[in-house]
C-alpha cells in the first residue's frame, strides 16, 4: 500500500485510518501472517501513521536507498505487525 494526498489532507488521520483498514483486511481477510512496511528516514510522519496504525519499528537499515531529490543515500525504517 502507498498513500499520496494533498498536504491540505495531512493531520487529519486519513493515513492513519486507511492503513488500519489495509492491515484488516490483510491479517484478517487475505490471512497473512504479517504485514511489514517502511518508510525513508527523512520522510518521520508516515512512520507516526504506521505507529498510530499499531506497527511497531523493527529496524532501521542505513544507506538502504537512493533519496531521488537529493540523491542522497538514505535509511528506510521498518515496521510490522503480526496477526
């Protein structure tokens, strides 16, 4: 899943909301055993959404990716929660 609203939208808990009906769906319906998720370091508020969605952080992996702004490299955080 990704999200990409307008920062009009942002802090009102429509990230927050969608991704706890994602990960629903996907641990009750689809039957996965567990759903993980990241974000770039840079990018803090989508790690507050999947926090606030009941993910916790499980790692941080240093120089995982390319920024394409700035084209520096970057850590990806990651999170889970498990059914």
């Amino acid at each position: 899943m990704g999200n990409c609203y307008g920062s009009k939208y942002w802090n009102l808990g429509y990230g927050t909301e969608a991704l706890k009906v994602f990960i629903e769906y996907m641990l009750n319906k689809v039957q996965v055993d567990i759903v993980i998720a990241y974000h770039t370091e840079s990018n803090a508020a989508s790690g507050c959404i999947m926090g606030k969605a009941g993910m916790k952080k499980d790692e941080v992996l240093s120089n995982y990716s390319v920024n394409k702004e700035t084209g520096y490299r970057e850590a990806q955080v990651f999170y889970s929660i498990e059914r």
